[in-house]
C-alpha cells in the first residue's frame, strides 16, 4: 500500500500507527458497514459506493462496497487527492 509504505518511509512510528488505525477501521466497517456516508457513481458496478476515514488519520479515505456477506475495500485514498476521478463519481 502506497500510503503506508510513504509513512513507514517518512516516520516508522506513524507509519505503524496508520496501520493499526487502518486495521481498527476496516474492523468497524466490517462490524457496521452503513457508517460510511454514501457516494454518487456513474459506474453500476460501484453503486452503493461509501467511504469512511481512517481512525486518528481522517486525511485518508477508505472507499468501500457492502456486498451479500462481505467488505468490499476498492480503495484508500488521500482526500486532498480529486477522487471523483477515480470512481467517476459526480
């Protein structure tokens, strides 16, 4: 993952801390996936598309799909980054 191996790079502890954090979220998310806030997608394949941030590092994204009895993780994204370019959202 781009994002963590950046923050490894950069600062080992705040690299390690992202990870933990990442891991706890996505554990959330897996616990009550309808937290995250709904995204408009041209895509059908992507409708239904949500994203929620990272614990302690609300900068990054995780952008997500609920199928039948699992988390779909599509991407982790920062959010200073155009992401409407990414999913084709509007």
């Amino acid at each position: 993952m781009e994002i963590a191996d950046f923050l490894l790079e950069v600062s080992p502890e705040t690299g390690y801390d992202f990870l933990t954090r990442l891991e706890e979220t996505i554990s959330d998310l897996g616990k009550n996936p309808r937290i995250g806030s709904p995204q408009e997608a041209n895509d059908p394949e992507i409708q239904g598309l949500r994203v929620w941030p990272v614990k302690s590092f609300r900068r990054y994204l995780i952008f997500y799909l609920i199928r039948l009895d699992t988390l779909d993780i599509l991407r982790i994204v920062d959010s200073r980054r155009d992401f409407s370019l990414l999913f084709h959202t509007d």
